[in-house]
C-alpha cells in the first residue's frame, strides 16, 4: 500500500508532498523506501533554493551534491533500501527547515 500511494505522489512531483515522501522513508515497505528516496534524488537535482519543481524548466538545482547523486536510487547498485531510506533521512532532517517546513 505505501509503495502504491508514494508512486502515486511522486506523479504530482510538487514541493509538498516531500513531508509525506520522507515519512515513506521510515515505510516497512522496501519497494516504498525506494520509490521515496528515489523521489529525492529527484527532488534534490532539480528543486530551487526555495524548494520549487519547475517542470518546464529542469535547471540543476542548489541541493544537487555529488553524495544526493550517489543516494539516487539506480540499477546495479549495492545500496540497500535501508542505506538510501537513512541517508534521505539525514537529508531531509537537515535540509527541511530552509525549504519551509517544520512539520516531520
């Protein structure tokens, strides 16, 4: 269920689904851990400093680093759900407050 409501958001591809995309972070689900941080690897490369997805217009954004690269879910990879869901985590911890947020 939570895989299926995390790809679901993650066609929405706006700002404020990232509070409940980094709740499927901590999801039982593997297939919704990975649907999350793969939502961040996303989010991360193309959001503005404000934290806004322009889809017209894909510029690389201010939070693109070389470690939320690395964190982007991909084939091949030897990550595992629980190393890319921790690694998000940290991430949106860190970085919630400049986007807006307050709430988890």
């Amino acid at each position: 269920m939570d895989a299926a409501a995390g790809a679901a958001l993650r066609k929405i591809s706006t700002k404020q689904i990232a509070p409940i995309m980094a709740q499927l972070l901590s999801s039982p689900d593997t297939n919704a851990q990975l649907g999350a941080a793969a939502f961040f690897g996303y989010y991360s490369l193309f959001a503005d400093k404000n934290g806004n997805l322009a889809e017209a217009n894909l510029t690389i954004g201010p939070f693109a680093m070389a470690d939320t690269r690395a964190y982007t879910p991909r084939s091949g990879s030897s990550l595992t759900p629980a190393q890319y869901a921790e690694f998000w985590k940290t991430w949106w911890s860190q970085n919630k407050s400049s986007l807006g947020f307050t709430a988890p």
